[in-house]
C-alpha cells in the first residue's frame, strides 16, 4: 500500500478496513449504527488482514482502531455461538474470535489498540492483543461473559492474566463491570490515558514515533518479549529464549541499523533506519538457528 490508500473489506453488517499514511496503517473495525460489533464475517477478516499489514515493507506501525466514537461493544451476541465455535472441536472456546485475536497477536509490527469510547466483551480481546493499548479519556472498558452465562474464551481469559494479574483478571471477569479510562490504567489495561480533545493528536504522534525506531530494535525485543512470556522457565524457555536472542544478534549484525544508529548518535543528527525485515525472513532465520542450518 502507498501512503492515502485505503483497502476495504465489506462484510454483512460491518468492514474492516485498513488505510496508510506514510508509514502508518489504521485497521478500523466499523459496524456503523452499532457501535462497531463484531460480526463473525468481521473476525474472520482480520487475519488476511494482518498478513497484509505484514508482508507490506511500507508498514512500520499498525494502529487498531473503531469508527466513529467507539473502539467496539464486542462480538455480536446474536451470531456468538457461531463466532465462538471452533469446528474442529464443536467447543464454542474461541473460534473466529480466537483466530482474529491471534493474527493481530502474531504481527510482528508494533501495534497500538487506541481505544475511544466503549471496548467491551471481544473487543478487548482485539485491544489486547495490540502491543501497546492507548486510551481516550472517555473510554470505557468492561469484559461482560458473566452477564449473559458464558464462558469467556480461554486465549482471552490468559492473556487477561498476563496483563493485570489473576485478581483483577478475576475482579473484571466475575463482576462484569465497566470501568472508566483512569481505573482502566490504573489495573494495568492501557498505558496511557489522553483527554479526549487531544487524544488522536496524540496517538499520531505516538504513532510516528514507533515508526521512526528502528524497526529492527522493536520487532527484536517485541519477540524477545513475547519469547520470554511464552515460553516459561525452566531449559525450554531458556534454550528458547536464547535462540530468539541469536537470531536478532545475528540480524543486527548484518541489517545495518545499528551503523545508521550509532553514526548518527555521533554526527548529532537524526538516524534513518532502513531495515523492516518480513516476517517469512524471519522465521526462516531463526528456523535455521534451531536446526543448526547456515542462514541465507
């Protein structure tokens, strides 16, 4: 995609859309009327979605986002047992939703979930999933299965606890309540709370930061990370761990953004980082670090 574009996915009741600009895409999920639910057709964009955000090199940051005033209410209660249900099982334990939570978790781009309005139920499944959650002062959170007796998807309810820790994990899923921006911080869901009036000025330039980073530095410690959770203590998580670590220390000898870094630091002006490496590159080099093979 070049910068302006904009690419639209029409689905029944919803679309989920992705434009540019630079080196920033938006992925916007717009249901309008409803504020912004998740049909089943939605969640199912999303994965080609993400692979489309990942094999473009243009891309240096991701941006997630609803239309109009809110981020989403969440999957469509109406279509739930078909969103849910996962068809090589028949258990209704993720399904589509599971499947669009991963895709958006297996970006390998930064990825930020500006959250205006209401995120509930899924749709803090999707803001999750993002690297860094940035809300509006008017935002609304609340994880609501205890108020229509389902059971929340397993992959929701880890990742949950992962963020914010089992009490609030519990505190959020057994009462359902909704919990304003400041409160939302506070246990831990967003990273940062702007007021409403300057809030899209300030994920753009947060935005623009990420993507003026060296997209090797992040995409390296954005997996580093992601390996350390992942993967646990004990020899597997470490033998993991230093894998990922020998793959990006190996990149980062040859990519050439530590020269432009460090040289610029030097010269006392601004670095242009280059490299935005995809994600097929990537794993065929670690792949080859695992099995002992020489790397490309």
């Amino acid at each position: 995609m070049s910068a302006g574009t904009e690419l639209e996915a029409t689905v029944p009741g919803g679309t989920v859309e992705i434009s540019q600009q630079g080196a920033i895409a938006t992925l916007t999920l717009a249901n309008p009327g409803r504020r912004n639910v998740m049909t089943e057709v939605m969640w199912r964009a999303l994965e080609p979605a993400c692979a489309r955000l990942a094999d473009d090199a243009s891309v240096r940051a991701v941006v997630v986002r609803g239309a109009g005033t809110d981020f989403s209410a969440g999957a469509d209660i109406s279509d739930l047992r078909t969103i849910l249900r996962d068809e090589d099982s028949g258990r209704h334990d993720g399904g589509a939703l599971a499947a669009g939570e991963a895709a958006l978790a297996g970006l390998h781009k930064p990825t930020i979930a500006a959250v205006e309005g209401y995120c509930l139920g899924g749709a803090w499944q999707i803001a999750a999933a993002c690297d860094i959650r940035l809300a509006s002062s008017e935002a609304t959170f609340g994880i609501t299965p205890a108020k229509i007796g389902i059971v929340y998807p397993t992959a929701g309810i880890e990742r949950l606890v992962r963020i914010a820790g089992q009490a609030t994990a519990k505190y959020l899923l057994f009462s359902g309540d909704f919990v304003d921006a400041e409160r939302a911080r506070v246990l831990g869901l967003v990273q940062a709370v702007h007021p409403a009036e300057t809030f899209w000025g300030e994920v753009d330039a947060f935005a623009e930061r990420l993507a003026s980073r060296s997209q090797l530095s992040i995409q390296a410690m954005k997996d580093i990370v992601d390996t350390i959770d992942s993967a646990g203590g004990g020899d597997y998580g470490r033998a993991e761990l230093a894998r990922a670590n020998e793959h990006w220390q190996q990149l980062m000898a040859t990519a050439g953004d530590a020269e432009a870094g460090v040289g610029a630091f030097l010269a006392k002006r601004t670095p242009e980082f280059t490299w935005n490496g995809g994600r097929d590159v990537q794993r065929q080099a670690r792949q080859s670090i695992k099995t002992g093979d020489p790397q490309p």
